[in-house]
C-alpha cells in the first residue's frame, strides 16, 4: 500500500511544508520537494545531501537522511519493540517518531492521527527511571511523546524549567530542551566519563553545549542521568506558550554522515576513504565562516585523540543552521567521552590521521601531515596541537576539581585512565 508521510521544517519559529516521502515501504520510499517550496527564493534545502532540485530523490538518497534522524543500535531495537514494527522498517519507526526530531524537521504521515503538543510533568520517579532501567525505559517514552534522537545510547529528550527544576514529557511536536542519557550498564562511570571530558574541552577553548549531571537519591552508578541543553532549541521573544511553558524555537541541524550522503552504517571510515578530508571540505564548501570553522573542528579532531576517544565518526559531528535557513556553521562539540579507559573499547580511532587508524600508532607527525592533506595551514595547526597538549593537564584538572565540588565519585580515577590510555600518554 502506498505511504505519504509529509515533512515539514521549522523556519523563524514557524512551520514550512518542504515536500513529501512517498512509497510503498521502506526500499523503495522516495523524497521531492513540493513545488511551492522550490519556487519560494526564501527557502533554502534541508540538507547539503538534498539540494534544492524540482526532482524526486531515489531512495538510497532519501533513506541515508531520514533514516539518520532515528535512534540507532539497541535503542532502535527497543523503540521498534515498543512500535511492533521491525526494526529495519525505518519508514515506519519516522512515521511514528517524525514529531520532534534533531534539527527543525517533522515528518507526520498524512493517515496518523492528530497528537495535539503538551507537555507532561514527569515525577522524581518517572525521570530516575530513565537512569535504573536503561534504554528499554527511554524506548517507552520516545515511543509515548513520539519523539526521535539518533545514537545508540538509550536518550530521551524532555523539557527542563529553570524557575522550577521540573522536568517534563513534550507530547507530539512539542519541542524538548534537554537530552537526557542514562548511565551505560557495561561502561561504569560513563556519565561523569562525558562530563569530565566536555568540561576538559571547554577549557581548553572547544564550545560546548551547556550540560550538568542528574544525580538521584541513591548516587551510585546506575542511577545517575547525563542532561545535555540542546543548541538546537532557543528561547525567542514569541508568545507561544504550551501548557503555561514558554515553547523554544527550532534550529536546524545535520550530521555529517546527512550531509555526505553516507549511510548511519557507514558512519566509521574503515578502508582509507578520507573521512577528515571530506568533513574539512564540506566546511570550506558550506561554512559561513569557512576559516573559524576549519579550526574549530581541527581541535575537536585532535582532542579528540588526546583523550582516547575512538568513537569520533561522522555522526558525531554537525552543522547548525542559521533560524532563516541560509547560514550554516559547525555545531559545538558533543558525544565527547574517553573510550579508551574501557578494557572493551575498540583502538581504532573512527576517523582516520594521515592514514593510521590505531591511536597508538598516531603521533604527532601524523597530524602534521593531515593538515596538509585537509587544507590547513601547518603553522596555525601544529600551534593549537601543541598549545592543547601543553594546556590538557591544568585543563583536565580543572574540569576534575569541579566535578567534585559537585559530589561526583570517581572523577580522580577517570581522570587517570585518560592520561595513562589516550593520545596525551605520548605527550607528558
């Protein structure tokens, strides 16, 4: 049976129809434009992988983005669960969850029935669930509010106010603020592993999204909540109110893999294809500021090498879009945690450094070479490399001290690993 699911994007906090995925099922789906919005000069395209053309999308195309907007691995496995649906069925895992995505998309299936937006005020209970059952809990309540995030990590996005300290359910296309992820039942300490890591960061110049940790009544290791503020979503002046909550506005986002045109399952380079040259062209391609966002995504490369962290694909990278479409920038760091203080954490980095992929094998020579091979300077390249290694202690310990200002446990021994196990090791 022929499906048409429509997808819109939010422009200036306003609703824009974009055009429409039609097929029979998920191999076959295929994306256009609506010819409203291709004669409109206003609008710009909804990904680099997409370009504005009066032509339909094969289906290979239109998968890789919209499937790039689902959650990914055991999530995907719980939330299709919870569907009964099939887990590669992704048409219809985004026809239920298309409501709130990253970025400014909806997809609503035109059959589905009218979920009008609200917000739902979760208890301690409900939210501390989120911690002790996982990602079959956060299954639950994407599948509920009809909600979707990528990754693999069980995350739920929910609406955090401020003047309260209450967290709350967005039901429908009511837009979340935060995303909140659960501690990993395999790799302990992971929530302050990604807090200790992304505060490390910001000391050492790298923006950042805001993020604090959620602890419960028990404070041990799996009741802890990581909670992320999303730069996606910003307060505006507008009236727009959901159930006496201020409503945020969307920006837009894509990861690099939407805009390559890389499939999620493609998302780590494995056989020399290039990946950082490809993210470095992309950005002097696209990037409003083309020179500030080639350094900028340098040193979240080679932090990334610093602290262990063999996680770095191209999912894991964005860019943001400016609220009227036609600016694009490199979204702030995040998904930043030391892989390598785990005994089963893989030594292949995800990107490859002037061809080496194993972070023992990576010096500093090897970066030198990538910056000739992705279009940098040498000179301004090699100075922020040294500059990162010669400022990561202070920068380290700095972030370890106020983690445990907050009562945080264990930071001192991350801490450790991660100068006994990443790239620093090589450096002090």
């Amino acid at each position: 049976m022929m499906r048409t699911l429509a997808v819109y994007i939010e422009i200036k906090g306003e609703n824009e129809f974009v055009g429409e995925i039609v097929g029979n099922n998920s191999n076959d789906a295929c994306f256009s434009y609506d010819t409203a919005y291709l004669n409109n000069s206003e609008c710009r395209a909804i990904s680099i992988g997409l370009p504005l053309e009066e032509k339909t999308f094969d289906a290979i195309r239109t998968r890789i983005f919209f499937e790039g907007l689902l959650p990914e691995g055991f999530t995907r496995k719980c939330v299709a669960k919870w569907m009964h649906m099939d887990e590669n069925d992704y048409l219809s895992i985004l026809a239920g969850l298309g409501r709130e995505c990253l970025g400014a998309i909806k997809v609503i299936e035109k059959v589905n029935q009218v979920i009008h937006p609200d917000y739902r005020e979760l208890s301690k209970e409900e939210v501390y669930a989120l911690a002790s059952e996982g990602a079959s809990e956060s299954a639950e309540l994407v599948t509920k509010s009809h909600l979707s995030l990528t990754g693999a990590s069980g995350k739920v996005g929910l609406y955090y106010n401020v003047s309260n300290k209450k967290w709350y359910l967005p039901i429908g296309e009511a837009p979340s603020t935060h995303i909140v992820k659960q501690s990993h039942v395999r790799l302990k300490k992971i929530v302050a592993n990604e807090q200790l890591c992304l505060l490390t960061a910001k000391n050492l110049g790298i923006e950042i999204p805001k993020s604090f940790i959620v602890t419960t009544d028990k404070n041990n290791d799996e009741a802890v909540l990581f909670a992320t503020q999303r730069y996606d979503r910003q307060f505006a002046a507008s009236n727009k109110v959901i159930n006496g909550l201020p409503v945020p506005c969307r920006l837009h986002q894509e990861d690099f893999a939407q805009a390559l045109g890389i499939a999620s399952v493609d998302k780590y380079e494995k056989n020399q294809e290039g990946y950082m040259k490809m993210l470095f062209d992309l950005i002097r391609s696209y990037s409003a500021d083309p020179m500030t966002d080639s350094i900028k995504l340098w040193d979240i490369c080679v932090f990334n090498y610093l602290i262990g962290n063999t996680d770095n694909h191209i999912k894991n990278l964005s860019l943001l879009y400016g609220e009227d479409l036609k600016t694009i920038r490199l979204a702030p760091a995040y998904d930043i945690v030391s892989t390598m203080v785990y005994k089963s954490s893989m030594e292949d980095m995800a990107l490859s450094v002037d061809g080496k992929y194993n972070i023992n094998e990576i010096s500093r020579e090897s970066f030198k070479n990538a910056a000739i091979q992705v279009g940098i300077g040498t000179k301004i390249a090699m100075r922020r490399f040294d500059d990162m290694i010669n400022g990561f202690t202070n920068a380290l310990n700095q972030a370890k001290e106020e983690l445990d200002k907050n009562g945080i446990n264990q930071i001192d021994q991350i801490a450790v690993q991660i100068m006994g196990k990443g790239g620093i090791k090589n450096y002090i």
